[in-house]
C-alpha cells in the first residue's frame, strides 16, 4: 500500500476543505495508484504534533506527502480540487 500524510491544522480553512476530499478518495477501493497500489490515510494536526512536522520540513498547510514502502516519494502543498488529486494518485 501507498500511504497519505495529510499535515493540517484545525485552524486552516483550505485543510477543511481537502480533508473530506483525501478521505473520499483513499476509502474508494476503485482509487488505486498508478503502480496499482491501494491507499491508506493518516491525518497529523501540526499543532499537537510540531516535532512531526517539523522532521518533515513542513512550512505551509495543507502539506500532504506520499510514502510507498516507508519512503518519502512525492508531496503536495495547498488546497488541490478532487481531479489534482487524483492527478496526484495516479503518479504515485
């Protein structure tokens, strides 16, 4: 499996909007990665989490970064609509 990071913080208003987005996309098993992965979620609030974001040199919210194999391989920072993140997927 493909994991997503979403870094956010429940003061940012583009996080509330891309969270439901991220959380459509990687439930629906018909959503794959373009090496034909599944994806899995996990949701880290910068503010209670700081040294995490930090290791991962995040500046800006929403940061979302993709590990394959426990491997860094791609990140995206900003609101993308549902068709930038799909976009996103299929290049994992």
């Amino acid at each position: 499996k493909a994991v997503l990071v979403d870094f956010y913080a429940d003061w940012c208003n583009p996080c509330k909007m891309i969270s439901p987005l991220l959380e459509k996309l990687t439930s629906d098993e018909t959503v794959k990665t373009g090496s034909g992965r599944s994806l899995d979620l996990v949701t880290v609030d910068t503010d209670s989490e700081f040294d995490l974001a930090t290791k991962y040199k995040v500046r800006a919210l929403p940061t979302v970064i993709a590990f394959k194999d426990g491997q860094k391989v791609d990140q995206f920072v900003g609101a993308l609509n549902e068709d930038g993140i799909r976009q996103f997927i299929a290049k994992l």
